[in-house]
C-alpha cells in the first residue's frame, strides 16, 4: 500500500475532472446567442436551465481566440462553473497569434478575470518553433516570472513542462521547477510514452508532494484509454498525497467528431476506441426514418430534438446537436472508466480492457511505491511505445550540441525538405502516369470539404 506522506489527508478522494474545449469552432454560436437543445434546455450544459442529473459545471476557454472578449465568462453565465483558462501558447506557436508583451499582458488580465485554474503562456516546442527547443523555453520562462509576479491569488495558475523526449522534458523541468504556481500543465501529453515519463520523473523528485501543488492538467488527450490512464493516476495520487491533487484534461473531440459526420455512441472497453455512427454531408440518398429521434445509449435532454430530419441535410444544426451529444458521451466515458478503476483490481478488469493498458495501469502503481521510478520507466517503456507512440528524437541542435557533435546531422527543416521534395516527384509521376492512360479514373474531390454551412476554426484531429 502507499505510504500516505503528504501530512494532513482530505477526507474526499479527488476525481478526474474533463474539460470540454468548445469555446471556438460551430459550438461558439449557439453559446453565445444562448439557443435552446430542447425546449427550456440551452446549449449552455453548465445553466441552471438544464436539468440538474446532466448539469455539468466544467469548461475550458480559450485565451487564443476570445481574449479581446473580456466579459466573456459574465456573457455566458458561467460565473459559478469552474472554468480552466487555456493561455493561447499553441496558437502562438502556430503564428495565429503574433507574440509580443502586450498580448502577454492581455492575455494575463483576460485569464484572471475569466479563468479559476489556467496554464501559464508557455512556447511550444513545435510547429513554427519546432528544433527551437531553447528559444521555446527561453520566452516560456520569462513569461512565467511575469506571472509568478503578477499573479494576484484570483485564479489558480499553473506550471508548464513541455518537450519531445526524456532530455528535452528533464531540462525545461529543472530550469522552472522552483516557480510558486499551483500545480502543473504537462504539454505534448498525446505520446503515452512522454507523458509517462514526466510523471516518472516528478515522483523521483517528490514534486507532487510540495504544499503548493493541487492540480495536475494533462493537456488535449481524450481517448478511450487516456479516461482508464487518467483514473488510475488519480486513484494513486489520492492514495501519495491525501486527497490534495486533482487530475484533469480537456479536448474539442465532442466538437471535432461532428465535423467528418460522426456521432460517439459508445465507448468500446476491449478495443479502447469510440464506436461511431457516421452522416454523409448529403443524407437525401439514404433511407433515413421520416419520424423519430437518433437512437442514444443516454437519454440526455438533447435525445428527442436530434431528429433524422436534422443529419438528413448536414448543416451547422446538425453539428452542433451532435457536439451537445458527444459531450455526454465523453463524460459517461470517463465517469466510467473512473468507476471502474476505482471499484475493481487489475486482474478483474483484464477481462474488459487490453492486457497492454492492464501492464501500462500496474507500471503506474509500481513507479509511486518504487524508490527508482525512472527504472520502472524503462522496465515498461515498450508497453508505452506500443500503446501511444515513440518519443521525438529529433532533438533541438541546442539541446543536443552538449551532449553530441551534431554537425554532421541533416536538420529538421532539411529533412521535412527532402521528404517534401520525394512526395512531390511521386506525385509527378503519379499524374504523368494517369495523363498517358486514357482508362485512368477521373480524380475525385476531397471528400473531407463541404461539410455544411458553418466555419470551421479548429481542425485540430479528435482525440
């Protein structure tokens, strides 16, 4: 058993909390004009309009896109849900936002009077500051001590660890890790494999254990397997720290799904995935019942008004009537596997669940009883791999200059150039091919454009 070493023990274990990211994209519209689900039921799943057994008073916004809305969280009535701040580091790392102080001190005045918890404005380590590991970290740390200084106690803000690999995660941890926040926000979390390691390391170095720390947010992993990965690191943290340190993460998925004509209808236990029913764009060809409601394995108060009528022409109704539908099923997802974690030993739930996630579960419990974490790590690593991806070894030439001569190494850049430049002389010869067979098919359109009437902001794949 786990030894208790936090001092004083909360008398209430701690449960996951998912934040649903629907503050931008075809779900921003219907918020904001504050339309009805059902008659008497908003779209606004936190109102004291809805009935309480599906009131949810958990939501994520983001600074990136409303942060010149400062009234945002009064306009939407969410003054007494908890609401977690995103702090727009991925859009300024994509360059849809233009960094520069001011709209680090926009952004920080917006997350203190619209957010309770919320992540620090750190740099990704990716997209256009991809192999700039150093200069990420560089801006993310100046930024941190702007908010370790300003901060005034109004919302609780959070640590940020980011990287791609153990080297790069253990460096940016140690160079912020004295900071006084209230807990952390772990980034590029989608890779099991890194993911785990951060937490490895953090009970090595006892950070869960410091008074300060409550929250731990793993950001922007929604999958099956993560709600099991997720209840399981909160089920032990209750058990190391007293009930101190709540587990969250947040998604679009709800949201993402509706896009491609998707519709979650139940979690799949032995195959980790979501079963699906899927919506052509154009439903006039299919012989879709003239009455009714879609079928739903919950009986939210959205059920009855997603009508066959509403997928049979697929426009910005139909997407956002399935968004207010996925996000139940996500929550009954995670309740779930929470209740299952929580209730049965790991031999019981070998006959639901892979027996990979069952070793990834009992690697977990071994690294918090274990004076070596790390060495579980490695012991288990090849589970983490198999089941969520290698980590990026690419790592950024600052980084590794002091450890390897690096100079005889191609770059990033020129090996994404080289890769490009291949893919375009297949295609090349892929079109002269079809221009000299007159019996080649025609090309056919994309058929991923055209969904519907609305704009899409966020294409961000669901998790």
């Amino acid at each position: 058993m786990i030894l208790k070493q936090s001092g004083l023990v909360n008398e209430q274990p701690k449960k996951i909390v998912y934040f649903p990211s629907l503050s931008s994209g075809a779900y921003a519209s219907p918020l904001t004009k504050d339309l009805e689900v059902a008659p008497g039921v908003p779209y606004r799943f936190w109102d004291d309009r809805t009935p309480e057994e599906w009131r949810y008073k958990y939501f994520l916004m983001t600074a990136g896109h409303l942060y010149k809305k400062t009234g945002i969280r009064k306009t939407w009535g969410l003054e007494d849900s908890l609401v977690f701040g995103d702090s727009g580091g991925f859009q300024i790392a994509t360059g849809a936002l233009k960094w520069d102080l001011a709209l680090r001190d926009s952004i920080f005045e917006w997350l203190e009077a619209n957010s309770d918890i919320a992540c620090n404005i750190d740099i990704p380590p990716r997209v256009t500051y991809e192999g700039r590991f150093q200069e990420s970290l560089d801006i993310s740390l100046d930024n941190f001590k702007y908010f370790e200084k300003k901060q005034s106690g109004k919302t609780n803000f959070l640590n940020v660890v980011q990287g791609s690999n153990p080297l790069e995660f253990t460096h940016w941890y140690n160079t912020v890790k004295d900071m006084q926040f209230g807990g952390w926000c772990i980034g590029s979390s989608r890779r099991l494999v890194d993911f785990m390691y951060v937490i490895a390391m953090m009970i090595k170095e006892k950070e869960f254990l410091k008074p300060y720390n409550t929250w731990v947010h793993l950001l922007g992993i929604s999958k099956v397997s993560d709600f099991f990965i997720l209840a399981q690191l909160q089920k032990l943290m209750n058990q190391y720290t007293g009930n101190k340190i709540t587990i969250s993460t947040d998604s679009s998925s709800p949201g993402q799904y509706p896009i491609f004509g998707q519709m979650v209808w139940s979690p799949n236990w032995k195959d980790q995935v979501f079963n699906m029913l899927y919506f052509p764009k154009d439903g006039n060809g299919l012989n879709y019942p003239t009455t009714g409601h879609i079928p739903s394995l919950i009986n939210h108060p959205g059920v009855k008004t997603l009508t066959w009528d509403v997928v049979r022409n697929y426009s910005t109704e139909a997407v956002t009537r399935l968004t207010y539908h996925n996000l139940y099923m996500y929550i009954y997802t995670a309740e779930n596997a929470e209740n299952l974690i929580t209730s049965c030993p790991l031999e019981v739930l070998a006959e639901l669940i892979p027996n990979d996630l069952i070793q990834i579960l009992r690697s977990m419990e071994e690294m918090f009883n274990s004076p070596d974490p790390i060495a579980v790590y490695e012991r288990y690593r090849q589970f983490y791999v198999k089941y969520g991806g290698e980590n990026v070894m690419n790592i950024a030439r600052e980084t590794m200059d002091s450890f390897f001569d690096t100079s005889v190494f191609p770059t990033i850049k020129e090996l994404k150039l080289e890769k490009k430049v291949a893919n375009a002389e297949k295609k090349e010869l892929k079109l002269q091919k079809l221009a000299t067979d007159s019996t080649a098919a025609p090309i056919i359109e994309n058929t991923l454009g055209g969904w519907g009437d609305y704009n899409v902001t966020d294409t961000t794949q669901p998790q």
